[in-house]
C-alpha cells in the first residue's frame, strides 16, 4: 500500500489562498468545540458554526492537486513550515490509477487504522483498537467481504468514542477519482469515494476529510457537495 506522495520533496509555488481556506475550515471546527487554546497556525476569530464535514479540492488534469495535497503534508516553503497545517494529519491516502493497491478500499481502511495509531495525536485510540471485536473486523478476508464495516468498526467508532484532541485534526485524500470504475451513474459500490461519502455523517466533530478530485467528474462532486 503506497503511503506517499511521487511528488514528495519537490518544491510548491503559490496557491496559498488554499491552504489558508483549509486553516480557516479547521478552525471553524475547533471552534465548534468550544477549544479556545492552542489555535491552529493563529488567533482563534468568531463563533466558527463547524458544520462542514470536509473540503472538496477540484481542479482539471495537471492542475496540481496532488501537488497541493503532497505540500499540506510535507511543506517545502518556509510559510508552510511555519503555519504547521501537516502537524494536524491525523492520516492521508493518495489514489493512484496506475496502482491497484492504492485503491483498494480493505488496504485503505488497514491504513488508516494504522497511521492513526502510530500518529499518537488521538490517546486512547491505539488501545480501543486492540479490542478482540475491533481486531476481528480487521482480519485477512472478514475486512475484504465487508469493508464498510470494517471502516465504522475500527476506524470510526473508536474515534468517536476517544476523548477529542485539543485541535481539530484532518483526514486527507488525493485523486478519490482515480477508481475508473467510479462513473457518472455511481452503479459500484465497494470504492473509497463511496465509502467516505456514505459515512461522512459519522466523522467525529474534531475530524476534517479533505479529498481532491477531477472538476469534470460529476459523480464525485454531487457525492462530496451537500
């Protein structure tokens, strides 16, 4: 399962407009949860209503999307250093067409669970893992047969059910659109765009998904705009 980015480590220009929006979004969130210390990348400002779920970064083909999302994560300018967006990680995936295993939505659910239980940003989790109901969801052949399951079972539930952090945290997804079994008329299931589209109500409160995407893939945008 490939847990990085082809453009890691390559330097980003402009588009700081984006990464401003994602900081005000998480904020909003921090703010819903009435969290007034240790403010991501600045002063905590207004009431901040919290009710997105998540950001949807659409752009044509070569626009630098996966660009984008490789910078939020491994920022090679010094502001992006300095604003510290890649410390609120939680977990990421990168989608790639020309690699099966990166779509494979067991893999993924494996991935998530594992990231987040080396990333140390969410006590408790690691250990509501270990639980025998939730290890079981995760075993060769019961994640393949149902993995919508297994993604409520251990990824959130466990979350939900761990003490929030003191910032709001993020998931972030690239090229959700890479499936090319994921058409206009959304006939599959069984994919990582509808597994997060149809559990997004789920997230916990604290849990910002950001997921890219192709502007001209109709599906997706209906599945990720409400």
């Amino acid at each position: 399962m490939a847990q990085t980015s082809l453009l890691q480590g390559k330097r980003f220009y402009c588009r700081e407009w984006v990464f401003h929006k994602i900081q005000h979004c998480l904020q909003e969130k921090t703010n819903s949860l009435g969290i007034t210390e240790a403010p991501v990348g600045g002063p905590l400002s207004g009431a901040g209503k919290g009710g997105s779920w998540g950001v949807l970064l659409v752009g044509g083909p070569g626009s630098g999307k996966t660009a984008l999302c490789t910078e939020l994560l491994w920022p090679t300018s010094v502001p992006g250093v300095h604003r510290g967006l890649h410390k609120h990680c939680l977990a990421f995936h990168f989608c790639r067409a020309e690699d099966s295993d990166t779509l494979c939505v067991s893999g993924f659910v494996r991935a998530l669970v594992s990231q987040i239980c080396r990333s140390e940003l969410v006590p408790g989790y690691e250990e509501k893992v270990r639980e025998p109901a939730v290890q079981s969801a995760l075993q060769p052949g019961e994640c393949e047969r149902n993995p919508a399951e297994s993604f409520k079972r251990c990824v959130l539930l466990p979350l939900l059910s761990c003490k929030a952090p003191p910032q709001a945290l993020f998931v972030m997804v690239d090229s959700v659109d890479e499936d090319s079994s994921v058409g206009d008329r959304g006939q599959r299931s069984g994919n990582i765009t509808e597994l997060l589209a149809a559990h997004h109500e789920h997230f916990p409160p604290w849990l910002l998904l950001i997921c890219s995407a192709r502007r001209q893939n109709k599906h997706i945008t209906k599945l990720f705009t409400v």
